[in-house]
C-alpha cells in the first residue's frame, strides 16, 4: 500500500467520487464523541492561522487522523472514483462540516469563499450527465443507509436526522464564532484557507495484492471501534462481490434492516455491553456451529464457521434475515400464555442462554414442529429453569447446556419436545441436573426464599400462582407484570419480619417463636400487594392486616389462600388468626400449585402435546 499525507485540496479539491461501500456501517459520530472535537481541532488551527498572519510565522498544520481508499474496477462517467475503505465517518464529517461553512459563509453574502467551498463540495458538472446520475455531483457517497438523508441535506432539505443534526451543530458553532470578531468576512477567510492548506490526512492507497478485508478488520474509526456486526457485513458483502451477485440487491432484500437504529441499541448481557445486533448474531452463531466463543471472538468464529459451512452466501443472508425475525418475534411475544409467561420470566431473571435453542424451535415450522409440541418443549425448558433458581442452583453450566440441546434437538426436530425433556432429565450433577418433585416440593415448603433468594425469583414465582389460580371468570387474566414491576407489585410478608411487635408465639410453643425468624420468609407467608399498600401494612396486628388486604387487594394468592383457607385445608377458624401452621398449610398448598406449573421430565411426558398451565 502506499501512504501519503495530503491536504484537504488534494482530497477535496478535484473531481473525484469516494464511494463507501454498502457493506459498511451507517454514519455514527455524534456530537459528544465527535463533532465537538472536530470543531475544536479546526478551530484552534483557525486561530493559530490568523495568530500567524499577524506575526510572520509560519502555520504548523493539523493532523486529522487517517483514510483508506482502494481502487475501484471501473470509473463513473469521467469522474476519477476511489472506495472508502476506512475512514469514512471522518471524509462524511468533513463535507457536512464544509456544507455548514458554506450555509455561514452564504448567510454572509461572502461569494468567493461560497466558490471555494463548493468546489470542495461538488463535482464539475460538465463531467457527468446529470439527468443520469444526479448523485455524482457529491464528492462524497455514504452507504446505502445513509444516502437518502446525504442527499436530502446537501440539497438544503433540513431534517432531524444525524446528518442534520450534524449540519446544524457546525452551522451553530461556526456563527457564534464568526460573530465573536468584528470582521467576520475576514475570519471567513481565514477558515477557507484553513480547511484548504491547513489540514491534514494520512491517505492510504490499497494496491492490487492489499487485502482490504484485513485492513477494514484492523482499522477503527475515532472513538467509535468497529462492532463485530460491522465486520460480519463487510466480510458478507465481500464475498458476494466476489462471485458477482448483486450486492445492492442483497443489502436491500436482507441487510437493510439490520442498519436500523432498532438493531444498533445497546444492551447488557452478563456484564457486557454491545448492540443488539452482535448479541442477536452471537444467538444465532451458537445455533448454527454448536460451539462455545468469547463475545469478544464473535467475528473470528463467524469468519471459521463460514469457511467450514457448506451454504452460499446468499443463504446465509437470507438465514440471517429469516432469523432476526423470529428474534424479534421472541423478543416483543406478548407476555400472557405458556410462551410469554417464560419469555418474560427469562428477561427477568436475566436469563438468555436459551435463546439459541429457542431460535432453533422456533424456526422449525408448524410441519415440522406443531405449536403444541413447542409449548410442551417451552415448559420443559422454563421447568428447568425455574426449579434450578429456586433451589438457588448455579447456572454457570447453562452455555453447555443449551449449545448441546440444540444439537439434540436438530436430531429429531419433528419430536423436539420429548427429545427435550429426556435430554434435560438425563443430566447430572449439581450444575445441570433437573430438580426432582420432592427437592422443588422442599425447597418451596421450608427453605427462606426470601432471604436466600435474589428478590425477582421470588415475585415471578408469586406472579406464577397468581396467574395459576386466574380462571375464565376472574377480571383479569394475568397479574401486572414488566420490567420495572417493583413500581407495581411488591413482596409482602402476612406475618411481618419484626413479628414480635404484634405477633405473640402460640401459647402452646415451649420455643416462643424460635422458629419464626426463616418460617416468616417462607412461601406459605408471601404474597404481592402494590407499593403504596406495602409500606402502609407495615408491622400491624393480623385483625387490621386482614381488614386492609381485604379491602384493598384483588389478588387470587390473597383472597384463594390467605384471606381464605386453600381447598382442602383443614384449619379450624382459618382467618382468626395467622400462625405457624396456616403459613405451612398455605405453603403446602402452594407448593402443589407450582409442581403444576412447572412439571418434572415424567409429569410433561405423561402430557398430551401442548398441554398448557398458565393463562393462555
């Protein structure tokens, strides 16, 4: 490659197009990261230049970081063309920076600094034929994405996007500091010159044996690095150019989307940040290779798994839109039914090493894999989950898990579910195994879930029975649930923790209450009331506890099992008072309800197909 170091005239100031490939990332810099020191870096190259016009001296030339451009196979119309390699939000900047200089410069009625910008700005237009191909008036061509509002911002048709965000900031910053002398025409000039003669960039010319692959994965742009998704699509687009498909095509039908700020969002799985789109291809590598990676070595496997896999290109294009679909389709389920409920519970736990294997289910079609038999597989999954989470088990082996039960389950797609069920009720060992009946059945009687337990375990478990004990005829047909439902529904305990300001022992217990301290945490004593009530019960007496939730609470867990005695429960008197031994009967009764909803390996296989518990 040859490298050179270059003012912006020698860039700028021809009739060239730098084209930015289509498989490179939309335009990112803001104004925080980016614009705002672009424009302090100019600035004081400005202020240096003037400094020196005043003394003799000599401008000591601003050096604004580096670009890549390789060799395009052919030209456009007589216009001499080079594809941007690296560097591209850089050369964007520039021009939307000189466009807002020539809005100022316009505002001023300074023509002869509005010429110079111009020819920094546009192609001479005896060079092109413009009814053809309006675009090569621009010095510049963004990707795909970002054409449309490139276009329209050059044209003068202001909008609200980033490119006129940016226009509009430049523009901003470039009057306020006009107005600031008393010549403005005069420090124009000085800014012409500046942008002209003043400023600097590496310039890299690929040659013919340069591999620009390697050199777009080795380059970053300033303060923005290159995301995986980034490198994943040049490498794509790469290769399809390479075997001379349509590559505008093939960004239109399956890319597009994916330049969408919906998949650019950033979102924290585990204690990593990244874009939605790296964690959704993350999911989605793991379903196809079934092998275990870093986040961090996401491209590198993409790049193996490539080379290794029998598919076209196209059909990997075409699986990766197909399959963003069924993300989304995951990720925004509406939260009633067997699925939703899980879904949901998975975002709340913050559990997401299953998701490749859903990708894999629900990817099978209805021929293959019958929405009932999914279900099933959905609540074998969710029954592992849960019960390992109330037994407080470690999910440090989840990864594994799930990367080989999609192995399984592309085995015998067409019996997915039962193939499941044997797979996770085969495992062993306190780091996989699936919790039995009587272990699950112990744990929710007699263990402290609430202080052994992180408190969102606790609330989707009593959000579960609360849905369990819903009917038909019940007003409403699942509990208030999201992501922020501690602004809702919160733990209560009937049997407060500082039991001893009210609650006297039995009479008959010769412990006086020793055992009360765990007994109050156990699910037999829990339940949801909202916030504002929460704080208002406080410690007070049974009798007035009993009168306001009464009064105040719509719940089935409170009116089914505690206001009133649970079916079956043979306790004399049951709301005169609130003991030891309501608070185990109503955790026993409790505890059969969520055997139900969440079943063991031979309780689901015992099942018709598609058999649901929650609320559908």
């Amino acid at each position: 490659m040859r490298a050179d170091t270059v003012d912006l005239r020698r860039i700028f100031g021809r009739d060239v197009r730098y084209t930015v490939p289509l498989f490179q990332r939309p335009y990112v810099w803001n104004r925080d990261d980016n614009w705002s020191a672009l424009w302090e870096d100019v600035r004081r190259t400005i202020e240096r230049a003037e400094q020196a016009a005043r003394t003799g001296e000599t401008v000591a030339p601003h050096f604004l970081g580096a670009v890549v451009f390789d060799e395009t196979p052919y030209l456009s119309s007589n216009l001499e063309t080079r594809q941007v390699i690296d560097g591209q939000q850089r050369l964007t900047t520039l021009q939307l920076f000189l466009f807002a200089a020539r809005l100022s410069a316009t505002s001023l009625d300074h023509e002869r600094s509005v010429r110079l910008l111009s020819k920094f700005l546009e192609n001479d237009e005896d060079l092109f034929d413009r009814e053809k191909n309006p675009d090569h008036l621009y010095k510049v061509w963004p990707t795909n994405a970002d054409r449309d509002e490139f276009r329209a911002v050059m044209l003068g048709q202001i909008g609200d996007g980033r490119l006129a965000e940016a226009i509009a900031y430049f523009r901003q910053e470039i009057d306020t500091w006009l107005a600031e002398t008393p010549d403005p025409n005069e420090r124009l000039e000085a800014l012409v010159q500046t942008m002209r003669e003043h400023l600097r960039l590496v310039v890299i010319d690929l040659e013919k044996h340069d591999d620009a692959q390697v050199v777009f994965e080795t380059l970053n742009s300033r303060g923005t690095p290159l995301e995986h998704a980034d490198l994943i699509k040049n490498l794509l687009f790469r290769n399809a150019e390479h075997t001379g498909a349509d590559i505008d095509r093939l960004y239109a039908t399956y890319w597009a989307p994916f330049d969408q700020d919906e998949w650019r969002t950033e979102q924290t799985t585990g204690r990593i940040t990244r874009s939605r789109l790296d964690v959704f291809l993350t999911y989605w590598l793991t379903m196809r290779s079934r092998r275990e990676f870093t986040a961090s070595a996401l491209f590198k496997e993409f790049e193996r798994w490539l080379l290794e896999a029998p598919v076209q290109t196209e059909e990997v294009f075409g699986e990766l839109a197909r399959y963003a679909e069924i993300y989304d389709s995951i990720d925004q389920h509406p939260l009633h039914g067997v699925e939703g409920r899980f879904l949901y519970r998975m975002k709340v736990m913050q559990t997401s090493t299953p998701m490749p294997l859903l990708l894999f289910l629900y990817g099978l079609s209805d021929d293959v894999l019958p929405l009932e038999r999914r279900q099933r597989a959905v609540r074998a999954i969710d029954s592992y989950l849960v019960r390992r989470a109330i037994l407080n088990l470690s999910s440090r082996d989840y990864n594994h898990v799930f990367r080989e039960l999609v192995g399984t389950a592309a085995q015998q797609p067409e019996c997915a579910d039962e193939a499941l069920i044997k797979a996770l009720s085969a495992l062993q060992g306190p780091h996989r195994q699936w919790p039995t009946d009587p272990e699950f059945r112990a744990a929710l009687e007699q263990d402290p879930l609430y202080s052994r337990l992180y408190r969102h375990r606790v609330r989707v478990l009593l959000e579960a029975l609360e849905d369990e004990l819903r009917t038909d005829h019940t007003e409403q047909l699942t509990a208030p649930v999201g992501e922020h439902i501690g602004a809702k529904l919160t733990i209560e305990h009937v049997m407060p923790q500082s039991w001893r300001d009210n609650w006297p022992p039995l009479a008959d217990d010769p412990l006086e209450g020793a055992e009360r301290d765990e007994l109050v945490h156990t699910l037999g004593n829990l339940t949801l009331v909202t916030a504002r009530l929460n704080p208002a019960l406080g410690n007070m007496p049974w009798q007035d506890k009993r009168q306001w939730l009464s009064e105040h609470s719509l719940l089935r867990l409170t009116h089914g099992t505690l206001l009133n005695p649970p079916p079956a429960v043979g306790v004399c008197d049951w709301a005169g008072g609130w003991d030891e031994n309501r608070i185990r009967a109503r955790g026993t009764y409790l505890a059969t309800l969520a055997l139900h909803i969440w079943p063991s390996a031979d309780s689901l296989l015992a099942l018709p197909a598609g058999s649901g518990s929650e609320a559908e």
